[in-house]
C-alpha cells in the first residue's frame, strides 16, 4: 500500500524548511549544512529576507521563499506580520520539517509552524537573546517568549551548554533539548604556510616588524566595537607597531549600526582599517598575528572558531560562548566585557611577545581540531530529524550522501 505524506507518495524527498531572518544568515552561516541536508535526501528550503545572498543560496541548488516582513529590528506590526506569513507559508509549502533559527523566527515560526500542522517543528538557540546579567524587563520578555514557543517545537537545539540551564529553568521538557555545539569547514580555515603568509601580508600592506590584530564582525556597536575603538586609540601611541584590520558589512537593518560616515570618523581617529564584507575571509585570517572579538552578546561565534582554526591567539570577551572557544591562558585571554582598556592590555600583552602568540596560536589550532569540526553539527541534525520524522511514521533518509 502506497503511504501519502503531505499529498505526495512515499519514497519522496522529505521538504525541510530552514528559517532565519537575513539571507546573509542562510548563506555565510548555514549554507554547507543546508548543501548536505540536501545531499542527505532532503528538498531543501531557506526562507528569511530577501537580499543579495539569496543568488549564492539558489546557484547552490537551494531554493529561497522571500520574507518581506522579516527584520533583525523589533517591529512589533512587522513582527505580527512575519508570524502570518510564515504560517501561510508552511501552509502553502506542507514541509515535512520546519527548522527555525532565533531569535525572532524561533518566536513567532514555531507557533505558526505548530498550528499549520507541520509534522516535525525544530529550532536552533544560537544564543538566547537575554542571558542572566541582563535586566530582570529583558529576561521576562525573552524568556516568557521562548517558553511559549518552545510549547510548539520537538526539538531545542542549544549551541551553549550555559542556554540549556536556562530552558531547563523554563522548565522546556529535558527530552527536547539537544545541546549541537556549532562547527565550522575545518578545510577551509586552517594556519597559513610561511610563504602564503607573507604573500597575504603584502596585500594589507604590512611591514614584517607590525602585528596585525583582526576582527570580523557585522558592524554593529553590540559587536564591542567601541571598545575595539578605544583599545585601538589607546595603543596607538605607546604600540605604533599594532595595525588594526575590521571585515564586515555595514548592517543598516539594526538600530545600533555604524554608519558610513561612523566608519570613517572612527578610521581618521584611532587608526582602524575598515576593509568592509569578504568573501575570502579565510586569507583574512592567515594575514593576521591575533585576533579579537570584544562582543556584548554571543552564542557560540563562528568567527572565533574560524580564528582558532587559522592558527591565531585570541582576545574575546568573557561572555557566553566565547569562553567555549577560548581558555584562558591557554589559547587565548578572556577579558571583561564593555572595558576598552581592560582589551588594550590583553592586546598590548599579546603584541610585545611573538613567543606567547606562537604558542598560543598552535593551541588554538589543535582545540579547533578537535572541537570545531561542522561535520558533527551536520551529522547531529540529521540524527535529530530522522529520529522525528520516524516518530510521526514518515520517511527519513537513512543515511548522508
């Protein structure tokens, strides 16, 4: 007897719907993943606003919905908005599998994903927007949000073991959550060769006595950009030898973005390069002595495993999912958020001694050799979908490729 799933008979693809909220998200951050969902057996669906990543997304073979009403920014008549479309979407679409990224798609698609009665409802915590030092009002509205959300889903998928305790706390059933880590292309980040390296250098222009300190990151004062700034203004005169290089795109879509006309007041002020979004970012990488991100808020940074892997000490601040990249002294040196100086000592440190960086630097290799690899992400998702699919009595690909 033929089974129909959907309108469709068995032995069909599985449709699985990712959703985020920028295209720049489904393509830098997600697109390997959704290639091998795909590779996996899965028609594979990205939806999030519609932007200039979307042509990369489709020459890869994946499709993209457009979400007009998609915005990193709170809006709450948008935001009303997006939960309908998403719902006519999922309608319209009858995916097998929803999979939803925070924040905003995870509020508002999960009930829309559940009460269009999508079989399977999966969300990804790339960090809860609120964490325990932030303010009782933020935490009550960004937990209150994730524990009726959560109501729809069969599946948490946390990259930070610090964000399980806290839906434990909300008391999200233990048999949904999943801690999956994050991952990177380990073949694609990794040390540069010694010829490579003064190759790379000479394209940013580097003397070989100058340490370049590196930082990629939506641009974006959540980023620790101001602190970067300071850091950079207070070393200028006692490190001349420090030159300060930023990757990453201008985000007009978020209400603490820097502007074009920030970047160069900050550039003629504290002697930062702004080199703006690459597509090569891992030549970025293997130009630079150390890297730092001095972030407010994190999940678990993909930049700061891209760093590790390439080779570089790091600089990061002591927040949540940074310190899963970084031990202190080790691989790097965590430092207090939202302190300038407290980053232009660890920099300075770093700076003045090449042995330390060294060292450090050949740790952090090793740790992202044996922590950071994409491919357990992949297969932990895959895993985590047909174990479910299997649950609700519907096909799954029994295996990858």
């Amino acid at each position: 007897m033929v089974r129909e799933v959907g309108g469709r008979r068995s032995g069909y693809r599985p449709r699985l719907i990712h959703v985020a909220t920028v295209d720049m998200s489904l393509d830098l951050l997600m697109r390997p993943q959704l290639m091998a969902f795909a590779d996996a057996g899965y028609e594979v669906v990205g939806a999030s606003a519609p932007g200039p990543h979307v042509a990369v997304l489709e020459s890869a073979g994946i499709r993209h919905v457009a979400l007009a009403n998609a915005t990193r920014a709170m809006d709450p008549r948008r935001d009303l908005a997006l939960a309908r479309d998403l719902y006519r979407l999922f309608r319209a679409e009858r995916p097998d599998i929803v999979h939803l990224h925070n924040p905003k798609p995870g509020w508002f698609g999960r009930p829309a994903a559940g009460l269009a009665k999508v079989p399977v409802v999966v969300n990804t915590v790339h960090g809860l927007y609120a964490t325990p030092e932030d303010g009782l009002a933020r935490r009550a509205v960004v937990y209150g949000l994730e524990r009726v959300a959560a109501a729809f889903s069969d599946a948490e998928l946390l990259q930070s073991e610090e964000d399980v305790a806290v839906l434990r706390r909300l008391r999200i059933p233990a048999d949904r959550i999943e801690v999956l880590g994050n991952g990177i292309d380990l073949g694609r980040f990794t040390p540069p060769t010694p010829a490579e390296r003064v190759g790379l250098r000479a394209e940013l222009g580097l003397a070989d006595e100058e340490v370049a300190v590196g930082v990629v990151a939506r641009l974006v004062w959540e980023k620790g950009l101001a602190e970067v700034i300071e850091a950079a203004s207070l070393l200028r005169e006692s490190h001349p030898n420090l030159r300060w290089f930023v990757v990453g795109p201008v985000d007009a879509d978020k209400a603490d973005g820097l502007s074009e006309a920030d970047l160069d007041r900050v550039a003629a002020t504290s002697g930062i390069t702004f080199l703006g979004e690459r597509a090569d970012v891992e030549r970025f990488y293997r130009a630079l002595d150390l890297y730092v991100l001095a972030s407010h808020r994190e999940g678990f940074p993909r930049s700061a495993m891209e760093a590790a892997a390439s080779g570089l000490p790091l600089v990061v601040t002591d927040i949540r999912g940074c310190r899963q990249v970084v031990d202190h002294g080790v691989n790097g040196l965590l430092v207090t958020p939202r302190d300038g100086r407290a980053l232009a000592a660890a920099v300075a440190r770093l700076g003045d001694d090449a042995a330390l960086r060294d060292r450090m630097g050949k740790s952090s290799s090793e740790r992202a050799g044996r922590d950071f690899d994409q491919q357990r992400v992949i297969d932990t998702t895959l895993a985590t979908y047909r174990r479910l699919l299997r649950a609700r009595g519907l096909d799954a690909p029994s295996q990858r490729g």
